[in-house]
C-alpha cells in the first residue's frame, strides 16, 4: 500500500510540475485570438482567389487595416463650423501619419469623387477612410489611438470597419469567456456540494479539471502558435465547457463508486482500485468516444469546424489527469473526501427513469408511436434559414458596431463593406481596347437592381465620365462645326455686299463716260459750264476715293475670312475636342475648307488687278480736273482733256464689270462650303443620338493625363495587369439577396468577358458578401460529410462498447431526434425571447457535435451498466439498468446543462444558441433515452412473441 501510495504521489508532483511549465509556456491568448480569428477557406473559393490577388496587389492592400471614420451629427444637420473642425481633425491625422501608423487618409471633401461618396445625402454624416500600417501596432492599439485620436467637437465620432468588427467580436468573446468560466466554476461548486454535501468533493473536482483544463489549452495554444493548429474564437470556451462539463460527470461516476466501496466495507486503497477498475472502465468508453467524434473534425475541410479539434486534445488529457491524479486524493484522504458525511450507502433507483422504463417494456409498440407522434412535427418546423450576418454576434453599444449602423442608416447598407470584383490577365489592361471593356463591365453591374453603385478605373467616381463616350465627342464635334458654318454665313453675307457695290461702281462710270461725250459734242457750251464741271469732278473724285476704299476692305475681308479667319475659327473649334490626334484634327480643317479653297483659287485667277484699275481711274479723275480747271485759260486743251477723260472712264467701268462679275463666285465657293458642312453636321448629329454611339472610346493623350492616371493608380495593379471594381449593395451585404445578388453577377461578369481579349483572364469576386457566399456553400458541404464522418466513427466506438451491432443505431437514433428536436425548439425560442428571425449560422454544427458527442456519454453510461447486471431477461436487465443509472444520467445532464447555461450570459448570439440547444436536447434524452433504449432492447432479443408466449403460460 505503501508502494502505491508513492507512486501517487509522484504522479502528483509530476502534475504540479506539468501545471508549472503549462502556465508559463502559455502564449499572448488575446493576440493569439484575434491572428486566428479570421475564417479560412479552401484556396479555390472564389472569395479566396480574390484575397489571393489582393494580397498581390502591393503592400497597401495586405499589410494594411482598413478603418473607417464616422462623423455624426444626432439632430440636424452638419454645419459650416462642424465641417471646420471635421476638417481640422482630417488635416490633424494627415500631418502626422507617422505617429499613428497611417499610410492613406482620404477625406469627404478630398475631391470630387469623396465628396459624392464619403457625405450622406441627407447631411448628417461624412466618413473619413484610413490605412493604417498593421505592424504599427495590434489593431486593438490602433482603434484606441485612433478613437482619441478623432474626438470632434460638434459631432460624434466612431472607429470601425471590417478590422475593427472582427476586433470587437474577439473582445467581446473574450469577454464572455470570463463570464461563462466565473459562472461556470460557480455552479459546478454549487451542484458538487448538493449532490454530495461535502465542500471538499467539489475542490478535488474543480482541481483535478481545472488542471487538466490549463495543460490541455496550453498544448493546444503552443500547437496553433508554433504549428499552425487549427483554432477560432470559439476554441476555448467549448474546451472550458466541455472539459468542465464531462470533467464534472466523469468525477461524479468515480467519486460515487468510489464512495459506495467505502459504504461496503473497502478500505481506501481497496476502494480505489475498485473504482478505477469499474468506473474508470465507463470513464474510458465514454471519453473515447468523445474523443473519437471530435477528432473525426480533423477532416473536416473547413477552418472553423476543425477549430473544434482542439477539444479532442482536451478530452484527451481529461481522461489522464482524472484517472492519474484523482487515486493521490482517494488513496490520501479516503472517507474524508466526503466531510462531513459520515454513512455511505449504495446506489439508489431513480423513480423517472425507472418509471418511463417499466411502461414502455409493457408497450413498446405504443410508446415508440407516441414519442414519434411528438417529435416529428418538431423536426418538420426547422426552417433551415440561417443568419451569416457576423457583426450580430457584437452589441449593439459596441461603439464599431454603432459606428456601423450610423453608416447603414445614413448611407446604403453596403456603403462599410463593399465587394470586389477582380480582373486578372496576363497582360496590361491601360489600353483603349482593355478599358472599354472594362467599362462596358462596370456599366452591366451598375444596372443590377441591387447594387447602388460601382466604380471602376474608367467610373472612378461611380459615375460615366461623359467626355469619354463617342456621343459626346461627336456632339463635341457638332458645335465646332456649327460655329464654322456661323463663320461661313457671314462671309457670304459680306461677298454679297461687294457684289452691290461694284455693281454700283459700273453703272456709275458709265454715266461718266455718257457725260465725258457729251461734253466732248458741247464744246459750244465748255466754257458756260466749265465751274459746273469743275464741281462734279471734285464730288467724283470723292465719291471714288469712298468706292475704292470699300473695293479695297471687301477683297481684303474675303481674303481675311476665308485665309485666316475661317481657319482660325476652326483650328479653335477643332481643338476643343478632347482626345483627337494632330493628324486628326489636320484632317478634319482639312475637309471643311477643301470646297473653299478650290472655289478661292478659280475666283482669285479670273479676278482683274482692281486696285491698278482704280489707281488708273483716280490718275484720269486727277487728270480730268487739271484740265477743267485750265478750261478757261486755254480751250485749245479742252479735245485732248476730253479724250483722257474717256479713255480713263472706259477703263473704270471695265474693271468695275469684272469686278461685279468675279464676287458672285466667291460667294457661290463659301454657299457650297457651308452647305457640305451642313451635310456632314446632319450626319453626325443623328450618329451622336443613335445607340452606336453610346460607346466608350478613350484616346491615348487621355490615359497618360494626370487626372486618368490618379485613377489608375487606384484601380490598377502596379503591374497593370490587374483591375478592381468596387461595388456597394443597397442591401445589407450579410443578407441572403446580396449573397445571392454576388454570385449571379460574379458568372455574368465571366460571360461578359466571353470572346474578348479578357476571356481568359481571372475573373473573382471578393468581399462579404463574396465570403458569406463561399461559406454558406463550403460550410453545409462540410457540414454533411464531417457530421457523417462522426457518426461513423462513434458508431464504431460504440460496437466495441456495446458488443452490438443494432445498439448503436438505436442510440445514434436517439441522438439525432434529439438533435432535430433541439434545433427547431430553439430556433422558436430565438424568434421569441431574443427577437431574432433566424439562427446564427454556425449553431446547428456546434449544437450537433456538442449533443452528439456528450449525449453518446449518457447512453454509454446505461448500456455499459445493463451489459454489467448478469442473469434475468434483457428486459429486467434494462429495466434495473434506467433505475441505477438514472440518478447519474440526471445528475451529469443538470450539470453540463448548467455549464452550458453559463453561456448566456456572454451575450454571444451564437453561444446562447448553442446552449440553448444543447440543454433542450439534454432535457429530451432525458426522457426519450429511456423510452428508445428499453423498446429497442425489448423487441430486438424478445420480440412480441415473447409477449405471446408468457401470456399462454400465465393462462395455463
């Protein structure tokens, strides 16, 4: 005895020392936490391959938390001085980025594009958006220098985004696990002592857990930090109430056969060995299975259903510890475990189970009928619709979370977590042909009911930029032309008017000429005439000098209009147009003045030299007043003066027809001109109207421009050979129409791009919603296959327990109508006291691993006891078996319902509802557990005949 003692003893001191090592290698929980806490999915997911080309996309895009600001006005809306102090803050973090890790702020009033995006519509809110460097700092530290950071006065501020979300959900994870472990150990002590009443039962108990709790979680913590063991934010708080929990049942069956030994007269050593012998026996059985049914989660596919292996590790080292350690307690303290109880008596029947057992082996038929009767509506009500809407799991006075539904209400729902379609060729995509279809994209998105906007490399700003689209380069067009033809109709306007006056010109040096003649004829009345002559000459020569001036400004104004002017004109009007190339623009002043410039040069050839002519002219006027004037003095001069005067009037009226008959063809060159132009400007105006011309068309000069390449910047990969199109839902980007909505333009988006240049290019879509998507379909694919994996493999534990085929059927059988049961029975109960329509979407895989794998210990419990009772009918044996171990089965299931219950507290929606449906498939194998196990062994090795065969007897 003494050996023995030692030996427990050293193991003891090994525990103290595994318990030491266990507490100091344990790493940083919270930061381990939150480094794990993102879901991960397969690498061929869509939402993944998304992620993949993010994180390709350069520094910015994956080493950086994407942090929005929110700045809220509660009443009214958002004034002159809140905009300044707004501002103030903005240029505040802007001047010192490095301080707080920032490597982007973009503010509301930034530019235009911010503007329109980062202000509400109705004026009470505006978002400032940050990158800030994650080796900075954790981003717990960033969200507290940041929120102090941002304080406005005037306005509320709020710190959120996807980061900070995820942030707060592991804070408040964390925060609930406080609370459930208080809780916990609480209730335990609590339910110990009753059942027991003894304070020293429960210590060893809690003790023994509690060890076995803290080296398991250290292993597990030191494999996720070193090995890349698979972990979530839900990986401790089932170990603590697992472990806890069947940690609690497992001592309860030790402790109570190893007080009934005592109550028979065994001394401690004796008494202890016993109990391990018999109880630890069970202990094993049942642990194993556990221990099978989550380990069978190690090929699950899915992060956060293989996070739940970390429990296996637990149980593992549970059953160690409890078989190792509790015999140092038993061997030291034998009875005195129990103080103050002094008389230890044997088991008692429990009347329920015992009850509900001796009526069903009486009508098995009818019992099973009625339990169907009962559960199969329950099981037919689930819904099956799940709510993947992660930020429910955060409260609402969260400040990220209130951050968030500021956005929501004041923006689209989609405006905090938008989605991402992705583009990737193996070439650039800064071309015309690329870009058009781009654009062509971003446009069939835009028009998908659901999504309030989508910006794009060639949308930067969610909307078309006009003067990239051919209708508006030709309207463009249009108007250069227009004005071209205003230029046109005032030059034949003004040829007209030369026209007039050189008409006017010849008929007056006709008459002239009329005169000259018959002064010639009268020279008889010369001399009584000549002052007369004299004064007309003069007023001639006036007249002349006026006429020769206009002749002079009409050729000068229809060489100036249609040389320089109308060239000018047009090489201004051409050069407004955006994008056209200089041979473009060449080309077309070209085809405007081709007309003009043939009719210019056939008019210009057959024009006299009017301005010798008039010079000719002025010199016969010059000549023809000399001679007037010297009339009196000598009438031999008067025949010689005539005839210059005849001569020169001759000329003058030759050149003045000419003249009047050369300006109509300048004026039939520009009538043509204009009209040509005419011709092509109706043409391009009904092209400009037509669909064809809704088309995008964006020149080289363009691309290369400062204002292009800003957006380049942001929508292109440095490479240039990956694009993103960032769409906002109107709904909410969790809810199952955006989800859906992100799947239906993801295979449009591929259609689209079918036959192009970009058919081949990686096509994906990132986001939320992208993600939601993703999981819904890896995570009930994995469901199913994990969940038959499990099944398999305690089935199979369950054979070597049992020695049976049929048994475990029976008892899986009975899992799972708790299990459907449960779930609909809750989903009801969520709907009613918590207010929510839908269960979280991880409860029913949580709920069917934590009912399945600790409700298989119950059965093991009864089945093992039955297989131990020896002689009488299978019935009497099942029968006295419920009677024993029912006191044992509600004892456990009170306390790991009481453990799960702990739960609730945490204000987790997905936490209480797993614990609500754990602990209303607890209460209903509680009472069907009986019924479906008594029938089953009932009719399997009796059968009705046996029935048959004691009521003859009786009747003999």
């Amino acid at each position: 005895m003494q050996k023995l003692l030692k030996n427990h003893v050293f193991s003891l001191i090994a525990w103290v020392i595994i318990l030491i090592v266990s507490v100091i290698a344990l790493p940083n929980i919270t930061g381990l936490t939150r480094e794990h806490s993102n879901i991960s999915l397969p690498q061929t997911v869509q939402s993944e391959v998304a992620q993949t080309i993010q994180n390709d996309w350069g520094p910015k895009q994956k080493d950086t938390y994407q942090i929005a600001v929110v700045f809220n006005k509660d009443k009214g809306k958002i004034t002159d001085d809140d905009k300044v102090a707004i501002n103030q803050t903005i240029d505040y973090l802007k001047n010192h980025q490095d301080k707080y890790g920032i490597k982007q702020v973009l503010g509301p009033e930034d530019n235009i594009a911010t503007k329109k995006k980062l202000e509400a519509k109705d004026g009470t809110t505006w978002i400032m958006q940050i990158n800030v460097a994650k080796k900075h700092a954790p981003i717990n530290d960033v969200e507290t220098q940041l929120t102090n950071a941002v304080k406005t006065a005037g306005v509320k501020t709020y710190v959120t985004g996807a980061d900070v979300l995820q942030n707060a959900f592991t804070n408040s994870i964390q925060e609930g696990i406080k609370k459930t472990e208080l809780i916990t150990v609480i209730f335990i002590f609590i339910v110990l002592v009753i059942v027991f009443k003894s304070p020293i039962v429960p210590l060893i108990s809690l003790l023994t857990v509690g060890v076995s709790f803290i080296t398991a979680f250290s292993i597990v913590t030191n494999l996720v930090a070193h090995n890349n063991f698979p972990f979530s934010n839900f990986t401790q708080v089932f170990m603590i109430i697992v472990l806890f929990g069947i940690g609690t049942d497992y001592n309860i069956l030790l402790y109570d056969k190893f007080k009934e030994d005592l109550g028979m007269g065994m001394d401690r050593y004796q008494a202890m060995k016993n109990a391990l012998k018999v109880a630890g026996k069970t202990i094993l059985y049942s642990g194993s299975s556990i221990l099978i049914g989550f380990t069978a989660l190690s090929l699950a596919k899915f992060s956060i259903y293989q996070s739940a292996v970390g429990v296996a590790v637990g149980v593992a080292v549970l059953l160690v510890v409890l078989l190792t350690l509790n015999p140092f307690f038993m061997a030291v303290l034998g009875e005195k475990m129990f103080w103050p109880v002094k008389k230890f008596t044997g088991e008692h029947e429990d009347k329920l189970w015992h009850g509900i057992s001796k009526g069903t082996l009486a009508h098995p038929i009818v019992y099973l009928a009625i339990l169907a009767v009962v559960v199969i509506p329950f099981a037919l009500l689930y819904s099956g619709h799940l709510n993947y809407d992660d930020t429910d799991e955060i409260a609402n006075d969260v400040p990220a979370k209130a951050g968030l539904q500021v956005v929501e209400k004041h923006f689209s729902k989609g405006m905090a977590e938008p989605t991402t379609l992705y583009i990737k060729s193996n070439h650039r995509l800064d071309n015309e042909a690329d870009l058009k279809l781009i654009d062509q994209l971003t446009r069939q998105l835009q028009a998908s009911k659901d999504v309030s906007f989508v910006t794009s490399v060639t949308q930067p700003y969610g909307e078309s930029i006009q003067q990239l689209y051919v209708n508006n380069q030709l309207n463009t067009v249009n108007d250069g032309v227009d004005q071209a033809r205003s230029g046109l109709n005032k030059l034949s306007k003004a040829s007209k008017k030369v026209t007039l006056g050189a008409n006017q010109l010849a008929n007056g040096t006709d008459q002239l000429q009329s005169g000259a003649s018959t002064l010639q004829g009268g020279s008889s009345k010369l001399q009584s005439g000549s002052q007369q002559l004299a004064s007309g000459l003069n007023q001639l020569n006036s007249q002349l000098s006026s006429s020769s001036q206009s002749l002079a400004g009409a050729q000068q104004s229809i060489k100036t209009n249609l040389e320089q002017g109308y060239k000018e004109n047009l090489t201004r009007n051409v050069a407004k147009i955006p994008g056209l190339t200089q041979s473009q623009r060449l080309a077309v002043m070209q085809a405007a003045g081709a007309a003009l410039s043939k009719s210019w040069a056939s008019t210009a050839a057959s024009m006299p030299d009017t301005s010798g002519q008039m010079g000719q002219l002025q010199s016969g006027i010059g000549s023809l007043a000399s001679a007037s004037n010297q009339l009196s003095s000598g009438a031999a001069s008067l025949n010689s003066g005539i005839g210059q005067l005849n001569s020169s009037t001759g000329q003058l009226s030759s050149g003045a027809g000419k003249l009047a008959t050369s300006t109509p063809k300048i004026t039939s060159g520009v009538d043509s001109v204009n009209s040509g132009l005419g011709q092509g400007a109706s043409y391009l105006t009904g092209l400009a109207s037509s669909s064809a011309a809704d088309t995008f068309y964006i020149p080289t000069e363009f691309i290369k421009s400062d204002m292009f390449q800003d957006s380049v910047k942001v929508y292109l990969s440095p490479n240039k050979k990956s694009a993103m199109l960032m769409m906002v839902f109107n709904s909410n980007p969790s809810s199952t129409k955006a989800t859906s909505e992100v799947g239906e333009l993801s295979q449009m988006a591929k259609k689209s791009l079918q036959g192009t240049r970009l058919e081949k290019a990686t096509v994906a879509m990132g986001g939320e919603s992208a993600k939601i998507a993703d999981i819904k379909q890896v995570a009930n694919g994995d469901f199913i296959r994990t969940a038959a994996i499990m099944l398999v493999g305690i089935g199979i534990a369950l054979i070597f327990v049992t020695r049976s085929l049929l048994q475990p059927l029976y008892i899986l059988g009975t899992l799972l109508i708790a299990y459907f049961c449960s779930l609909s029975i809750s989903e009801w109960l969520v709907k009613v006291l918590l207010g929510n329509t839908m269960l979280t979407w991880n409860t029913p895989f949580f709920s069917f691993i934590m009912l399945i794998a600790l409700g298989v210990d119950y059965s093991i419990f009864l089945m093992t006891r039955y297989r131990a009772i020896e002689g009488g009918k299978p019935s009497e044996r099942i029968l006295k078996a419920c009677g024993i171990i029912g006191t044992v089965v509600i004892s456990a299931a009170i306390i790991l319902g009481g453990t799960f219950a702990a739960l609730i507290p945490s204000g987790i929606p997905t936490l209480i509802e797993v614990a609500l449906a754990v602990i209303i498939g607890l209460i209903i194998l509680v009472f069907i557990m009986p019924i479906t196990l008594s029938a089953a062994v009932k009719l399997t090795y009796e059968g009705l005949h046996w029935n048959r065969k004691n009521k003859r007897i009786k009747n003999s």
